[in-house]
C-alpha cells in the first residue's frame, strides 16, 4: 500500500497547493515545507518496506495479468532511494532560494516526483509510459519555466526530441502489445521468447532507441547540455541527478526483464552507446567556458559510464551501475548547486570571468573541489570507488575497450575539471557583494561529504552487501516474475 | 562483488625500499625548511609536511600486495607531488598529473582485466597478454624510453624538493613495480629498453644547457641502468637494481637539491649565465655536488661504484656483453655531461662578463643550516654505501663477493679517465649556446594541435539545428536496428 | 489485403511522413504537426492491434463477439497525453515568436556548440 503511496501523496500535494494558495495564502509558505518532507519520508520508507520484502499492490484487486500491478523490489527501492534523496535535495535548494513565491514551480515539482516514483514502481509497460511522460512533460515545463530565450529554446528542444523518443517507445509498446497482447512485464518477460526474432528486433530497436533520447546517451544526447544548463539552479541538480537516472532505472528494468536472455545484442548496443557517451562528453566538456554547460557535459559522459555497467548485463555491472548513479547524482547535485549559485552570485557563467573566486568565497570553491575530486575519481572519494567497480564489471564481461575509454575519459575529465579550479585558484578582481549562501552551501556540503562516505562503503562488507544484492536482484528475473505472478 | 580488502607484502625489497623513502623524505623535509623563506610560513610548513605524505602513501603503494592498491597509492603519491609543483607552475603541475594519471589508470585497467580472469591482481608477473598494459602504465611512471617525454620538462620545473623527490623516489616506484613484473616476456623487453635509455638520456644530457634538464636526462640514463639489471631476471639482477635504485635516489637526490639551491642563487637555470666563481661563493654546496657527480660516474668508493659493478656482474652473468659496453659507453658519456656540468657551472670564466639576471649572493651557504644539513645527510649515505658495499646487498640476502677488485675498479676507472680526457678535448663544441633540442616533447606539442582538432570535430555535429539533431536521431535508429538484425 | 495489413503499412507510412515532416521542415508549427502525425500514427497501430473480424463495439451489453476494449484505453490515454505534449509545444512555440520574432527552426539556435 505504501507504494501507491508515493506516487498519490505527491500528487495530491500538486493538486492541494493551488487550492492552498486561493484559500489559505497564508499557508502556503509552511505548507510546501511540509510537503516536501512528507514526500521525501513517504518515499523513503517505501524504499525501506520493498528492501526488506517485495511489496506488492494490485490495482483494483486484479491479478497481474489483467491489471497493474506496483512492485517495489531490491532495484526499485534502491532508485527510489536515490529519487528521494536527490529530490529532496533539489526540493531544499529551489526552497531555500524562492520560498513560497512561484506556486506554480512547486506543483510541477510534486508532480515530477509523484511521476518518477510512478516510474520507478509500475510492473505494467503501458503504466511505465505514462509515468515516463507525465514526467517528461513535468521536466519540460521546470526547464522552461525562468521564461528566459535560453530556457525557452531549451525547453523546446528537449520537447521535440523527448517527444520523439516517447514515440519510439510508445511504438515498441505497441509491438509488443500486437505480438503478444499482454502488457504486464513479468508476463512479457515469459511469453517474449516465443515471438519471432523479427518483431523482437524491431521491438529491441524502438525501445532502445527512445530510452536512449530520453537518457541523453551520446549520438542523441542533444538536449541534454541546453537544458541543463540553461534551467535554474536547483532544476539542473534535478535533472542531472535523478531525472537521467529514472530513465537509465527504465533501461534497466526493461532491458533486464525483456531482452537479457532474448537478445544478449542489446546489451552490446548498450556498451557502444555507453562508451561513445563517455569519450563524446569529456571531449566536449572540454571545450566549454560556460560552467554549467560543462557540468552538463560531463553529466552525458557520467551517463556513460552508468551505461557502460548497464551493459555488462551482470550483477557485478548492475550494482557498479548503481553505486556510480548514487555517486553522481551525489556530485552533480553538489556541484550544480555550488556552480548554480556562484553564477547567479557573480552574474557570470563563463570560466574566465570567475577568476580568484577562491580568495571571495572561500567555502563555495572548497566544497567545489571536492565535488570535483571526486567526479574525476581520485583515490578515497565514491567516484573513484564506483568507476574501479564499473571497470572492473566490464572487463569481466569482456569489454577491454570500454574500460580503456573509462581511463581516457578520467584523464580528459581531470584535466578540464583543473581548469576550472586553475581558474578559481587564480588571483583575479574582488566581486559585487556576497549575498550569503547559507542554505546551498549546507546541500553542497552534505553532498560532498556523502561522496566522502560512499568512497568508505566498498571497505565495509555490511554495506557493500546492500550494494552488491542490487544487481543480484536485478539479474534475477526469475524471482521478479515469481512475485508478480504469485496472486 | 567482492569488497576491497588491503592485503600486505612485507618483504625485503619493499622493506629496503620503504627505508630509502623514509631517508628521502627526512633529507628533503630538513632541506625543504630553508628552501621557503620563513615570512611565508604557510608555504613552508606545506613544503616541510608534503614529504612525509608522500612518503606515507609511498610506503603503502611499497607495502601493497595486489596491483590495485599499488595503483591507488601510486596515483595518491602522484596527486601529492601534484601539489608539491602546484606552487611554482600551474602548467607544469597539469602535465604532470594528467600523464601520472593515465600511468596509474592503465595500470588498473590491467588489474581489473587480471581480477576478471584470475581471481586476483596479486603483486607479481602478469600474464603475458596483459604486458603491455602493465609495461606502459609503469613505463609512464619510470619513463622507459617513448614514454620519458614528461620527465626533462616536470623535473626541470619543479620547485627544488620536488624535483629531488620526482627523480629520488617518485620514478622508483615505477621501478618497484617492474621489479615485480620481471619474468620471462617483460624481461626481454626492458632489456631492449634499458640500454637504449642509457644511451638517449646520455645523449640528450650532454646537448643540454638547463643545469636541471641536464639532471632529469641523467635520470632517464640512470633508470636505464636499472632497467637493464631488472632485465637480466636474475636474482642477482634484481639485486644489482634495487642497489642502484637506493643509490640513484641518494646521489640524483642530493645533486638535484645542489643544483636547485645554486638555481635559486642565481635565479636561472641556464647554464651559460653560471660560473664566475660559482664554486668560491658556494664551497660546502659545491662539495655536496663533487659527491653526487663522483657516485653518478661510478668512482670507486661511492655509491654508484658498487651499484654499477653488481649491474656489470649480473650482466656478465647472463653473457649480455654487448650491453656491458653500452654501459660503459653510457658512463663515459655521463662522465664527460658532469665535467661539463661542474666546469661550466662553477668554474668557467669566459671572455665576456656575463652576469644572471637576478644574481642573489646573499643566499649563501653560511646561514642556510638546515639545507646543508639535508643535503650532509644524502652525502653521507652515498659515501657509506660506497665503503660498505655489502651492506645492502646482504640485506637483501645476497653474498656478492668483493666489489674492489682489480677488474671492476678498472672498469669504472676507465670511462672516467675517458670521459674526462674527451672533455678536455670537446671543451669548445660543449659550450652551453642557446641552441634548441628536440625531444619527444616537441613532437607532442605538434601533437597536442592534432588532439585538439577532436572535441573541434565532435564540436560540429552540435550545432543548435533541431533538424539536424533529429536525423542524428533517425540515423542512430536506424544503425540500432541494422546492428540487433544482424545477430 | 486484410484492414489489418492496411492499417499498419498506414500507420508506419504516417511515422515516416512525421519525422520527415520533423526534419524537412524549417517552420515550427510544421514541426509539432509532425509530432501530432506520429502521435497520430502510433495509436493508429495501437487500436488496430485490438480488432478482432467481425467484431462488435465494446459496450455492455455485448451481443456476438466485441473487440479488445483495452487498446481503446490506452489509445485515450496516449491521446491526452500527446494533446497535453501538443499544448505544451505550442505554448513553447509562441513564446519563442515572442522572443526570437520569427519561427523559422534554424534561425532559433542561440544555444549550441
């Protein structure tokens, strides 16, 4: 019952906050605060009740083939996890800075949690794609809603090109339903095999394809840096924290379930992809003066090195996938909260323009270069930590390449992370006056010291245990479908 | 997945060489204290505390027992070093930890690969498929012959302790690590390897006019020594290797950190702009530098001596004379780059006057205590291996039997005799001018042109046309399909 | 030639015709018209999958044989949330006139490289 509701309690907060702000205006300021909490532990222990035990609810009461089924199992849970993390992170920085003011943010933002968790828990594919697109559209609107050209355009663009690929998904449902007239996933996952090679591929094809849009993965990723860096500070953390990874859980899931003994090729696109991903956002990022454009290339070569794992199709690789998603959306909602907040404070995003920020704001490049320590990945920091595991994944399952682009790309990412902070570093002209950050100062911290912690939890079996069982419990279809299919 | 768990290896090579790290890091520390003016005390406390960390997380990646964690706390004493250069020259510091970097990575890559097939990445040979992962990774690190190109421009760069440190102990544990390859099929590609860089970093020292670049190529031709002795595979070899790393470590140490306190005298490191009386002005300094100078060539009773006649024997040994006189030839080239060196450095007297710029005597020897006191530490070490040769062969559980016979002492006697006569007779053609040298680092800056055509090229597909984005979309759609068709 | 076959070569027809239009066409509103033209045509494959020869509408009370009622679900579905995808496009679209005074895709390029 819990399950349901995390995606009911958001929901209802979206549609509670406009009636609030005509009755009660009052309220508002205490009552979004509130919400936001309830969200954030309803979603939790959500995670907590499927960790322990596969919790399921059925719709309606109608068994799995007939109705949609909620399923939080050990995959579930931990993205549920990180959804919640990383929304409430986001959900503290966009409070900290706007407060009540724009109600209208704040109820697409409940909506876009109550859809991903939407995403996160539905074990019905057609249930899956109008989550997945009530929060596309929840994103579209949080990209565009400063009203600013940039946003503007870059909403479009994610628009057009989201729009697109939820076609692509939506045809490959529509296969699937014409092929085998059952939408359930642990349904789909037995009668799959039966059907002719042909329809699989195309299947395989309109699917990956369309999750790859969504994903932001290399050769279509074009959205990805407009809209990331062009949305307000605390919607880039979002975005480039959990959103990217509720589409890579889809991926997942769906590859998992569909594809992992039916058509092992996908998973080999999976590595392409990834490995593409990774060498086309470094060498990109490379290039970038604007710094959140940089971060958002670097979120895409991140994004590979998750799809990199994903495409191991092994437990290794799936918990390695994982680790690495928690990490960065650890780092990235760190640094594109610190970077977000220094370019509104200096009213510059362009690199060379914050020249000796270190000597004016002290903390904020602190906490910035552990951020970055640990997205390149040095020694004892979650980055590091989670990147050996991927390595070590692909190499299991064969990919030398893969890993060699891994290592390529920590070396390129090192280097134009150390010219951001050279630049940082540099003596340069005192800026306007401080406007005191306390509040994204604390989430950028706490960030960065989670990247600290999470370097520790590979050394602790007790820990790493937790980690570890998520991929087993990913590449064990069979214990899914059990569960599913046990009314 | 299997946690990280730390095993330990404590045997007599990692043991001696962990000594000689320790040694390194009190004499270059109780250098460090005069190397920064007392009115900035920040920097010299960092200068004073930065060896020991390296030293620490030296000793770790010594005392290391599986390839893994030998790469980690490689790549954390890299990242240290990083910050010993940083000071000085932000460019400098980039290089060097990007190529360090990539060094350690590739390492791990070949850890990882050997996890995945054996189980285990233990400290030891690697199977022969993974050689060339390993011998490269290392080779970044010990600059084996191709991969040297970051050694002259980091070495010369760096402030004085460091660079001391980089050619003292940095490289070495590159060394270390190759000790631990050394089986068949490596064996026979460092012996390749070692006599050419004897032969090229001779060659390129004797052209140099940067007292420090002269230095680094030094190191280059030392490592080819020990390259070559960990070539042989014998046990005898390994010994002869380990003896001549603990004494390159000392006396390129001790000239490093000679040469650097006349550099900060002189405020330049050109050769041609030193002299005058340089040897009166500094006697105690130019004393120390008589002892590194005699050890490098190999006089008997210093270090080098011995190191070079167990190197000879294990040569001879195995019947390797060719490369016994490729060795010798190499010492008469290092004996005739360090008459150069002294002449011109210190006592040259030229026709026209001509003065360094920022010509300091005041940074005399007298009131500098504790750099002479650190440079007497490294002076005495070098001349007590030389008269008790056994010393650290025997601890190593080695009886090599007496290192002052006739033959040996001719042998080193030789070269030296030879080198110097042919300086006497050179003496004109090795002026330092202001000529250029090519090196391979030139080439890369060439290089570093083509590399930056890539993000360029990758930068045109980006071109903020939706259309275009969607046929990137239409044709990744399609490649899709085609490739899960095909299979 | 069955309705069946017809629909679904008519419904792949009018997914390429979409993403042509997408990529052919410099006009935005000629961009969300082929975004409406694929939208159009997926559910075009949807509600074909659920006929059955013969069959009936599914209305209680059901006399003979009915077609498959939950392709028509989801087709609703799917509807709402394209129109709503629409909406949202050409509310984009407007703005951008607002800004840009002009609609011509290639010229909206500000954000690149």
């Amino acid at each position: 019952m819990i399950s349901l509701l995390t995606v009911l309690i958001p929901l209802t907060w979206a549609f509670l906050i406009p009636l609030i702000h005509i009755f009660r205006k009052t309220w508002l300021k205490r009552a979004i605060l509130l919400f936001g909490i309830a969200v954030f532990f309803v979603t939790i222990s959500a995670a907590i009740s499927g960790w322990k035990q596969s919790a399921l609810s059925f719709l309606g009461g109608w068994p799995a083939e007939l109705g949609i089924v909620l399923i939080v199992d050990k995959l579930s849970a931990a993205f549920l996890f990180l959804s919640a993390i990383g929304g409430g992170a986001a959900f503290l920085a966009s409070y900290g800075r706007l407060k009540e003011g724009p109600w209208r943010y704040y109820v697409i933002f409940f909506l876009l949690q109550a859809s991903m968790n939407g995403v996160l828990i539905t074990g019905d594919i057609f249930n899956l794609y109008v989550f997945y697109e009530v929060f596309s559209l929840a994103a579209y609107l949080l990209v565009a809603f400063t009203i600013s050209w940039q946003a503007i355009e870059a909403g479009l663009k994610y628009l057009v090109l989201g729009t697109i690929g939820a076609f692509f998904i939506l045809l490959g449902i529509a296969y699937i339903f014409m092929a085998t007239g059952s939408l359930n996933m642990a349904v789909l996952s037995l009668v799959l095999p039966h059907i002719p090679n042909e329809a699989l591929t195309v299947i395989a094809a309109s699917l990956l394809i369309g999750l790859f849009i969504k994903i932001g993965a290399f050769p279509v990723h074009f959205w990805l840096p407009d809209a990331h860096s062009s949305a307000q500070t605390a919607v880039s953390a979002l975005l480039s924290g959990v959103v990217v990874k509720v589409s890579i859980y889809t991926l997942l899931r769906l590859s998992l379930l569909l594809f992992l003994e039916t058509k092992p090729a996908v998973f080999t696109v999976i590595t392409v992809v990834g490995t593409l991903s990774v060498l086309g956002g470094h060498l990109m990022a490379l290039r970038q003066e604007d710094i959140k454009r940089l971060l958002a290339y670097s979120t895409v070569a991140q994004i590979g090195y998750v799809l990199i794992g994903v495409g191991t199709g092994m437990a290794a690789g799936i918990s390695a996938a994982f680790f690495h998603a928690i990490n960065h959306m650890f780092m990235k909602v760190g640094l594109f909260i610190a970077a977000g907040h220094i370019a509104e404070d200096m009213k510059t995003r362009n690199i060379y323009d914050l020249r000796g920020l270190y000597h004016h704001r002290r903390w904020f490049v602190i906490v910035f270069s552990l951020l970055t320590a640990a997205i390149v990945g040095i020694h004892p920091l979650g980055g590091f930590m989670s990147k050996w595991y991927l390595m070590l994944a692909a190499t299991k399952a064969g990919n030398v390449i893969p890993a060699l682009a891994l290592a390529f790309g920590t070396v390129i990412s090192a280097f134009y992370y150390m010219r951001v902070l050279s630049f940082f570093y540099s003596s340069g002209d005192p800026p306007p006056r401080q406007t005191y950050p306390y509040w994204n100062l604390a989430i950028a911290g706490a960030c960065a010291l989670c990247c600290v912690f999470l370097g520790i939890v590979p050394l602790v079996p007790s820990l790493w245990k937790l980690v570890s069982d998520i991929g087993l419990n990913a590449v064990d279809t069979a214990e899914y479908i059990s569960t599913m299919l046990s009314k | 997945m299997e946690i990280l768990k730390f095993s330990f290896v404590f045997d007599k090579l990692s043991l001696s060489m962990a000594m000689l790290a320790l040694f390194m890091a009190i004499s270059i520390s109780i250098f460090s204290l005069d190397y920064v003016e007392k009115k900035q005390a920040k920097e010299r406390r960092f200068f004073v505390l930065s060896p020991w960390m390296f030293c620490v997380f030296s000793c770790m990646a010594l005392f290391s027992g599986d390839w893994f964690f030998f790469g980690v706390f490689l790549e954390m004493s890299s990242i240290m070093l990083f910050f010993m250069i940083l000071p000085l020259n932000f460019r400098t510091a980039l290089y060097y930890l990007l190529t360090q970097l990539s060094g350690s990575l590739l390492v791990f890559v070949g850890a990882a690969i050997m996890i995945a097939e054996r189980g285990s990445a233990a400290m030891g040979p690697v199977p022969p498929h993974l050689l060339w992962l390993f011998l490269s990774g290392l080779g970044i690190k010990t600059a084996l012959l191709g991969l040297h190109f970051w050694l002259p421009k980091v070495h010369s760069e760096a402030p004085t302790p460091t660079s001391a440190l980089l050619s003292g102990f940095s490289v070495k544990l590159g060394i270390y690590g190759l000790i631990r390859l050394a089986s068949l099929p490596a064996t026979d590609v460092l012996m390749v390897l070692g006599p050419s860089m004897a032969l090229y970093g001779i060659i390129q020292a004797i052209s140099q006019h940067d007292a420090k670049r002269l230095l680094a190529y030094h190191t280059i031709s030392q490592l080819g020594y020990i390259v070559t002795a960990i070539g042989t595979g014998t046990a005898l070899g390994i010994v002869a290797g380990v003896y001549h790393t603990v004494a390159h470590a000392l006396f390129k140490g001790l000239l490093f950190l000679c040469i650097g306190s006349i550099e900060k005298a002189y405020g330049t490191r050109d050769l041609s702009l030193w002299g005058h009386g340089t040897a009166r002005a500094f006697p105690v300094t130019f004393a120390f530098f008589l002892v590194g100078a005699l050890a490098i060539s190999g006089f008997p009773g210093m270090s080098g001596f011995a190191s070079k006649a167990m190197i000879k024997a294990s040569l001879k040994e195995n019947s390797f004379y060719t490369v016994v006189w490729i060795l010798q030839a190499a010492n008469v080239g290092t004996v005739l780059s360090f008459c150069k060196l002294s002449y011109y450095g210190f006592f040259f007297k030229g026709d026209v006057v001509r003065k360094a710029p920022h010509y300091n005597p005041l940074l005399s020897y007298k009131k500098r205590i504790f750099q002479n006191t650190g440079m007497a530490l490294l002076a005495f070490m070098t001349i007590f291996l030389g008269i008790c040769p056994q010393l650290l062969p025997n601890f190593m559980g080695m009886n090599f039997g007496n290192f002052f016979e006739t033959e040996a002492l001719l042998s080193a006697i030789i070269p030296i005799f030879t080198g110097g006569i042919l300086f006497i007779v050179f003496k004109k053609t090795l002026t330092p001018g202001k000529h250029k040298i090519y090196d391979l680092d030139f080439l890369l800056i060439k290089l570093y042109g083509i590399l930056t055509l890539c993000p360029t090229i990758v930068a045109k597909i980006h071109t903020g046309k939706l259309r275009q984005y969607t046929i990137h979309v239409i044709i990744a759609a399609l490649v899709i399909f085609f490739f899960l068709a095909r299979t | 030639m069955t309705i069946i076959t017809l629909s679904h070569g008519t419904a792949i027809i009018l997914f390429c015709i979409g993403l042509y239009t997408i990529i052919s066409k410099r006009n935005l509103f000629k961009t969300v018209i082929g975004l409406s033209l694929m939208e159009s045509s997926v559910l075009l494959l949807i509600v074909a999958a659920g006929f059955v020869q013969g069959g009936r509408p599914p209305i209680l009370p059901i006399e003979g044989i009915a077609v498959n009622p939950l392709p028509h679900a989801f087709t609703l579905t799917a509807i709402v949330i394209g129109a709503s995808d629409l909406a949202l496009a050409l509310a984009f679209v407007i703005k951008l006139h607002q800004r840009y005074k002009t609609v011509d895709l290639d010229k909206i390029r500000g954000l690149r490289g």
